[in-house]
C-alpha cells in the first residue's frame, strides 16, 4: 500500500520507517526543507535506538521517501496520516490543534481518489469530526473517511512498542477504512496483536484515558514513597508488592522525580480541559498534575537537605538530564525544574548526559556540561542521579568518592543500595528508602 505520513517528527518518521519495513511504500513529509534535506541524507533529528538502521534500509530498498510537497504524497496514498504536533496551548492548557487543520487543509486539496485521512497525533474527542468537516467543506466531491489510529509508543523503544505492540487501536465506523486500514496493519494482526475497532471518538479518548492512568500510576507510588521515607518503609518493596497483583501490574511503579516527556504532561493537562468544557471533570487527573508539578521542586529540596539546607556556593554534579533514558527528550524533563531550583537556591550545576546534552543546552542556561560522570562527580559537593541511562548503573563508586569534595550522593532513580553506599563512606539519600551516613 502507498502511505503519505504527514510530519517527519518523532511519531512520523518512526511510524513511517516501521511501515515501510513492512514493505509498504511511505513518504514523509514536513514543511523543514533542512529537516527533509538531512533525512535525505541519512541524518537522523531525533535519538531513537535502532531508527537509523530502518530508515537507511528502507530508504535503500527504495520504500521510504522524504519531501517537502504535500500534493505530490497524498495524490496517490492509499492512506494519509496526520503525524503532526499538538503542543499545550500557551494560556489555558488546551491541546493547540492549528498543525493537524492546516494538515487537513492540505490534505484535502491533494486527495486524488478513495483516501482514508488516519489522525496519528494524539488529539481530543471531536477532532476527527472536524477534521472531516474541513476536508469536506474543502472538497466537497473528494472520497475519502476519517479514521482515529494513536500510537502508543514509548521513546527509548518505539521501534519495538511499533512492532509487537500490545493492541492496535482503530477508530471508525466506515467500513471500507476498515478494510484498508486492516490491510495496511496485516503483518503485525497475522502476529496476533490484537486490532481493537471502536468509534473513532472512543479511540481519541482511549488514548488520552491510557496515557492519565500511567501518569496516576506513576504520581500515586511517588506518594506512596514520600510515605515510606516517614514511616521507615522500603517504596521498591511496596511496589513489588503490590505489583504482583495482577489487577494492578508493576509497571510504572517505580519512585522518581515525577514524570515528564512529550506526552504525559500536555495529555493529561489537555484531558482536564476537555472534560472541564464537557461539564464532567476528572478530579483524580487534576490532583495527579498539581502533584507531579509540585514534585519536581521537591527533589531539588531533597538535594539542599542532603548538603545540610543550603547550596549556595556549592557544586552539584547532576547525571542525566533527558525526561527518560535512550532519547534525548528534554521535553517537561524533572531535571529543568530541579537544576532551575538549584540554581536559585545558588548552586553551580555541572551536568552529564550521554544523549541529551545538545538539547538541554536550548532549555538550561548557566550550566556546565560534562563527557562523563567523573567530571561531573570531580570536585562536587553532591551528586544527583536524575535519570537512570544504563551508564549510571555500574559506576566506580570509589573513584567517584575519591573525586568528590563532599561524597553526597542523592539517587532520584534507586540505582544503588543504601548498604553498599554507607560502606564507600557516601552519605546517600534515594527516593522512598531509608538514607544512609558515610
């Protein structure tokens, strides 16, 4: 099948390669010459593992393309998605919807036979409504449905979410965008992932529900830790515990920081809007964001009680600073607000991440940036763990303690044991567990 992928983004350009791989033909396009040009060129935007490897192959194999005109893609597309971003709006939180109408703007402009237009941004209920009644009002005489398709693919492991997903959700009530779009997912239904069909104003809630429910997963067992610090708990054994219960899973039950990324926090702050406007609030979601906002600052006070209840004047090497490991996200990242705090409080921040430096550079100003955790250990008065890339699982931790000028350790992620810690002589503090003195 031929397929225009509208938005050479994150989303579009790995679902784009991951379609192609399936040996569909796909163009990708964006409105950035210089994006499309570096494409062309086998240069990757954004850090995915194993996504420049899909795309040189495919681009080889002559399935995948790049370019900038829209006309030409969507002419002979069997189907046409609108990979598009949909940022919070500035002012009120709503999910800024401009990038996907004008997607559908042109869309409809190019459509030269029976097209489904497949929205893959995630978007609010009633968009896909909108988006066939600018289509239509457009083109009056043009063929084609509207059809809902959320991706529900994690940064760090989209080519694998893409591919072995859990489910595959559809959303539309045209029964030949059905067809078309079973047709078009047939390699991975042959492999029993399952391929859910609901209405298409189900589909744009679901993904909207699924992604609230992680971020209230996540919110409730960083409570959950804030508790086990007063009561003399272990928040990783809470989370086994309670993990193991199939009813619940143990996924997103690990105690951090708060969570970040391009999804969680524009998706719940655009679901509260829409269930605001619908006269039917959720309260659990708006608690769940006013907590994870609060949370972020917290850890940057758990850093200055660790140094005694104050950092000015000092040093704080901090390790990692995109949202999650294996991308280089900076997007709504726990470290902006937690390095931010620091800085105020009078802190010298000299920073490592393996993946996110050149991003974090465009958010975070005033900070030192380091190639490796020892320079950011060198000389520090504490080291903070902010996100848990794999390189920070087996340091030598008595090179760092014999590089620091106070060995304060403050672990957000729980990479390491308070006993093994206590024992180089670190005085070490982690999130939900009990700290320990060197």
């Amino acid at each position: 099948m031929r397929v225009a992928m509208i938005g050479a983004g994150y989303v579009g350009l790995v679902s784009g390669a991951c379609f192609a791989d399936f040996g569909h033909i796909v163009t990708c396009v964006d409105t950035v010459a210089a994006k499309i040009e570096a494409l062309k060129a086998g240069q990757i935007p954004i850090f995915e593992p194993g996504l420049a490897e899909i795309v040189a192959n495919n681009v080889k194999a002559e399935r995948l393309f790049f370019t900038t005109s829209l006309a030409e893609a969507v002419a002979e597309a069997d189907a046409v998605f609108i990979a598009v971003g949909t940022p919070s709006r500035r002012g009120d939180g709503h999910a800024d919807l401009s990038y996907v109408y004008q997607a559908a703007r042109d869309i409809a402009g190019a459509i030269g036979r029976y097209t489904v237009v497949v929205t893959k941004s995630t978007v609010p209920v009633g968009t896909g409504d909108e988006v066939e009644r600018i289509i239509r009002e457009t083109r009056p005489d043009a063929e084609f449905a509207v059809v809902s398709n959320p991706e529900f693919l994690r940064e760090g492991a989209a080519i694998a979410d893409f591919k072995r997903p859990d489910r595959i959700l559809v959303g539309s009530e045209d029964e030949r965008a059905r067809q078309v779009m079973t047709e078009l997912y047939r390699p991975l239904y042959l492999n029993q992932a399952p391929l859910l069909f609901t209405t298409r104003r189900t589909a744009e809630l679901t993904k909207y529900a699924a992604n609230a429910f992680l971020a209230t997963k996540i919110t409730f067992i960083n409570e959950i830790a804030d508790l086990c610090e007063q009561v003399g708990g272990n928040v990783q054994d809470v989370a086994r515990g309670i993990g193991l219960d199939n009813r619940i899973g143990s996924k997103f039950l690990h105690a951090g920081p708060g969570y970040g990324g391009s999804c969680f926090p524009k998706d719940t702050l655009a679901l509260i809007k829409t269930a605001q406007d619908h006269g039917a609030p959720i309260r659990i979601v708006e608690t769940v964001v006013a907590v994870n906002d609060q949370r972020k600052r917290a850890m940057a006070r758990k850093v200055i009680a660790a140094l005694g209840g104050s950092v000015r004047g000092r040093t704080v090497g901090v390790l990692g600073l995109t949202f999650k490991p294996n991308t280089d996200d900076m997007r709504d990242a726990p470290s902006i607000a937690i390095i931010t705090a620091l800085q105020d409080a009078g802190a010298r921040i000299r920073a490592h991440d393996p993946e996110g430096v050149e991003q974090a550079r465009l958010v975070l100003d005033n900070v030192d940036y380091v190639d490796s955790p020892y320079q950011a250990a060198d000389g520090a008065d504490a080291l903070v763990i902010v996100t848990e890339w794999d390189a920070f699982r087996a340091l030598d931790l008595r090179r760092i303690h014999a590089l620091m000028a106070r060995p304060v350790v403050v672990d957000l992620r729980n990479i390491y044991r308070p006993d093994e810690m206590a024992a180089i002589g670190f005085s070490y503090s982690s999130v939900g567990r009990e700290n320990s003195a060197g």
